[in-house]
C-alpha cells in the first residue's frame, strides 16, 4: 500500500512538472501578430485612370449638333454648333470687346472641322473604338499620318495633341479611353484638383507638351478636366516666374443639343 502511494505521488508531481513546464513555455512565448498586407502602390496617374472608370458608365446620346462654347482670357464668346450629319450647316458666332458676329459655314459634308488630331468627319469620331488598346492603335495610325506630312514626332511627342480629343463628339467610353491612353504616356503628370479660371474644380493634368511664350512671357500650360464628364474644361498658360495665369481658353457648353442655333440679339451675319 505504501508503494502504491509513493507512485501516486511521484506521477502526480511529473504532471504537475509537465503543467508547470507547458504554462512557462506559454507565457514566454509571443503572441502572434497579423502584419497586414501592404496596400497597392497606386498606378501612376490613377486619378485619370479612376475618372475614367466613372464616366464610361455615362449615356450621351447623338442628337442634331454637337455644340461647344468656349471663353477666353480677352473675355471673347466663341459659340459653335456642328451638325451631326452631313447636309446641315455649321453654324459660329463670336462676341469680344462689345462687337459680334455670326456666320454659316454651309455644309461641310459632315466634317467636323478639327484637325489637329486628324481629319475627323463627324462619322469617323462615332466610329473610333472605346477599348484601349484598339484606340491608341488609331492615334498611332494618325501620328504615322502627319510624319508622312513631313513631322517628325515620336508617339510620345503625339500624344499631348490628343488631349484635343476631350472637347470632340466622342461618347463618354471614347472619352473614357482617351483618358487611359494619356494616363499611360510617359509625359502625362497628374497635378491633383484645382479651381479654374472660371471658378469650377477640375482634374490638372500636365500632358507633357512644350511650354511657350505668350506676350513675351515664358509659360507652362495645364490642361483641366471635367470631374464629372471626363471633358476637356480649360487650358490654362501660367507664368514659369511667379505662376499668374497669363492666358486661358475655357470651355462653358460642351454636348449634344437638338435646340437651334441661337444667334445674340445685335449680331450682324458676316457671312
């Protein structure tokens, strides 16, 4: 009987060594921490990349004109209406230093009357593919264009002249596509949001392209975008030295419209 205690005892105490040796290890040992997944490296010129992405969801559809008014930094109204389809009249106006003047174009068989991209007829514009890929195929199509027109610019020097395409009868896909083609040159630098010279908040995007002088004075020029369009909303000149704002272009209306053109009360036809 009293072996049988003795093994008792000495079992019991190995337990309690083990128990004892577990809970040491226990407390000594860390308590696991979740180290968190880093986030993503935002891509660059993600904020072009996340407008699009809001405005590809967009409808505008088609009517009789595509009409564009534009102020500028002498106060001059420039006031636009393309038709859709060929056989109509383009129709201008212009109000500046208390004088305007109006006039039709005629038909111009559909054009559309920009070419600083290419020679867009209205029907080319509705045509131009909204997926990346396919759409930067055009524009290098049309950079291969005007280097047979005796240019000599690489895609990359193109590619600031395709911010025009913002203010063009695209649909908001296009547009949307246009955003991402620039986002991804390497000239294009995304300067956050900043009140235009209009007073509306818009996305400043630097697309790379030359400074220049204007009245003498060396400037840099900003392209604004529309926050909730994608559209092309102002390019602005700002002075290297100091950064005043030395001239803008801003557009005012930019859409589809079946309303008539609308001529200002004492504007004489010029032709």
């Amino acid at each position: 009987m009293r072996r049988s205690w003795l093994w008792a005892a000495v079992a019991t105490a190995a337990v309690v060594a083990v128990v004892v040796a577990l809970a040491a290890n226990l407390a000594l040992a860390p308590a696991p921490v979740l180290t968190p997944e880093p986030s993503p490296k935002p891509r660059p010129n993600q904020a072009m990349l996340d407008l699009a992405a809001r405005i590809e969801k967009l409808h505008e559809p088609p009517r009789r004109y595509w009409r564009t008014s534009r102020m500028f930094s002498n106060k001059t109204l420039n006031e636009q209406w393309v038709p859709r389809s060929a056989g109509d009249q383009t129709m201008l106006w212009r109000m500046g230093g208390g004088k305007c003047v109006w006039s039709f174009s005629g038909d111009q068989g559909g054009k559309y009357g920009d070419a600083t991209v290419a020679d867009f007829t209205m029907a080319d514009l509705a045509a131009l593919p909204a997926e990346t890929e396919a759409l930067e195929r055009k524009f290098r199509e049309y950079n291969r264009i005007w280097n047979e027109r005796g240019f000599r610019d690489s895609f990359a020097e193109f590619a600031p002249v395709l911010g025009n395409m913002l203010y063009m009868p695209i649909s908001p896909q296009v547009r949307a596509g246009v955003l991402r083609v620039l986002a991804g040159q390497p000239g294009t630098r995304v300067h956050g949001t900043a009140i235009d010279p209009l007073g509306r908040e818009g996305l400043v995007v630097d697309l790379g392209g030359e400074g220049g002088t204007f009245d003498d004075v060396p400037v840099r020029y900003r392209l604004f975008i529309n926050l909730q369009n994608g559209a092309w909303q102002a390019n602005v000149a700002y002075a290297v030295k100091g950064g005043r704002i030395v001239s803008y272009r801003a557009t005012t209306v930019s859409g589809w419209t079946d309303v008539l053109p609308r001529i200002p009360k004492s504007c004489p036809r010029k032709g």
